[in-house]
C-alpha cells in the first residue's frame, strides 16, 4: 500500500472512530460536530483516485478542523465535572463535584423507565449526593486547617456514602441507553462465558443479586484486577459489602427511588425489565479500560 493509501485508509479508521465514540457519548445536541463528521465521511468516500496536492492540503486541514472541534467537545466535557471513562476525569479541589448531565432525554428509556423516575431520581437524588459529597470534602478540608478532627467518623461517614452514591449513579446513568438490551460481545462477552460459563447463568445471578439486596442498595459486575476476573458483587446501601480494588463495569440502581413510582414494590418486575436498557457498548469499554489500567500486584 502506498503512502497515500495508507493516508486515506488511516483515515477512514479515524473517522470511524470518531463515530464511534460520539455514538456512545450520546453527543445529540451538538449538531454542527455530527455534521461535519457526516460531510467529512462522504468526502472520504468518494476518494477514489490520486488527490492533487491542493486536494490532500484541503483534506487535511478538515482533519484537523475536526480535531479541534472534538478537543473543544471534551475541554467542555471536562468542565462539566462529567468525567467519563473516555475523557480524562478533571482534577478536583475539595468540593468542586457536579451533578453530571443526564447521556440522553428524560424519557429516552420509556416505557421501561418513566420520564417521572428519571426526572427525580437524577435532578433530586443524585444531586443531594453530589451536595452531600461536596459539604463532607469542605468539612474535612476545615478539620485539616483548624486541626478539630472531632467529627471525623461522621464525615468520613458522609464522604463514602455521597460519594458512591455520586459515582454509581454517574455510571449508572452511562450503563443505560435506549438503544440498549440484546447481549455484550468482544472481550466481555469472553470474560463472561470464561468466568459464569454464559451469558444466561451471568443474567441469572445478577438479577438474583439485585433482587435480594437487603434494603436500599445495588447490584454490580466488577471486574477485580486481583483476580484477574469479573465478579458480581452487592451493596447495600451505596458503599457496603464492596470488595475494595474491584472496577465497577455494570451497576444496577434497586434503591426504591429507582423504580417505586412505576414498579411499586415488583422490584423482580422492575430488574427484569431493566435488561432492556442496558447498554452492552458502555460496559464493553469499562472492561477494556479496567484492563488498560490494571496495576497488578
Ligand atoms: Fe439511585
């Protein structure tokens, strides 16, 4: 393959990525990107001979037009305190964390999810936790400079309760799609038939999981790099019965905020239902970063 070849093929790929990616991100409101994206595309289509200087100059500087526009897009993100497992999670001072935007509409889950749940349990719930996160991280922050550590047990209370509550529902809302259900693939699909022996057996003990947490609380597939496996673990509450170490990869809201309104009490309804909405693409790439990550022993 000749350079040039190699050129247009390096990015046919680049543009697939970036495609990719805003997919998953759930990039709706910004217009102008997919449609620069889209015009890109066809023009990359339609090479199908030798360009002219002048030609690959041009092509070139879209590329990096492109380019730009999508570092403005995660310079924003970063802004946001969203933090995704794709962009790079911003360095927080004490009491800096937002209430991350929610990846689609309020009613994009209907009608296994309602509008009305995912109204309150994002614009209400999460927000007391990231209030809750924000107050605990400012008091200690005041316990260091005072040097009055006299309620540290209440706060280090507050700050791992707010802030798991924050962070499982930041993965949660990222866990679910209306263009969710059917099964994983790749590697985690591997990793699940390797450790469960399938993918029913995994749904099986998940579902059971999440129904049978005590209380308030979740179910979650971890993947441990101790082990070098996943696990599906419980919480009760948001940061009890947690294995430390463990990368949250699929987590499963069972508080009755999540799902009373509609469900009542048929949290077994609500579960099976849910399966629905889960978005296999989210967790894939979980899985793949925990693994980037691992640190070993
Ligand atoms: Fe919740």
């Amino acid at each position: 393959m000749n350079r040039f070849n190699q050129y247009v093929n390096d990015l046919f790929v680049w543009n697939e990525q970036m495609r990719h990616f805003l997919h998953s991100e759930q990039v709706e409101q910004d217009a102008e990107l997919w449609q620069q994206l889209d015009e890109f595309t066809e023009l990359i289509e339609n090479v199908n001979q030798e360009l002219s200087t002048e030609q690959l100059l041009s092509l070139q500087a879209k590329v990096e037009h492109i380019h730009e526009k999508m570092e403005n897009y995660f310079a924003r993100k970063q802004g946001q305190g969203v933090g995704t497992i794709w962009t790079e999670a911003p360095k927080l001072s004490p009491g800096e964390h937002t209430l991350p935007k929610l990846p689609y509409a309020y009613h994009a889950l209907e009608p296994y999810i309602s509008e009305e749940i995912m109204r309150l349990h994002h614009d209400k719930h999460h927000r007391s936790y990231v209030d809750g996160l924000n107050n605990a991280e400012r008091s200690l922050k005041k316990a260091r400079e005072t040097k009055d550590f006299s309620l540290i047990k209440h706060w280090s209370r507050e700050l791992a309760f707010h802030g798991s509550g924050h962070y499982l529902h930041t993965i949660f809302w990222h866990n679910m799609n209306p263009h969710g259900g059917g099964q994983p693939k790749g590697l985690l699909q591997d990793e699940i038939n390797r450790y469960f022996g399938s993918f029913a057996a995994f749904k099986h003990q998940f579902s059971e999981a999440a129904k049978q947490v005590e209380g308030s609380g979740w179910a979650l597939l971890v993947w441990s790099p101790m082990a070098g496996h996943l696990e599906i673990l419980q919480s009760e509450r948001h940061m009890q019965l947690t294995q430390w170490t463990t990368v949250p990869l699929l987590v499963l809201d069972v508080w009755e905020h999540a799902y009373y309104l509609q469900y009542k009490n048929n949290r077994a309804e609500y579960i099976n239902n849910w399966w629905n909405v889960v978005y296999w693409h989210n967790v894939e790439m979980r899985l793949e970063k925990a693994l980037d990550n691992t640190p070993g022993i």
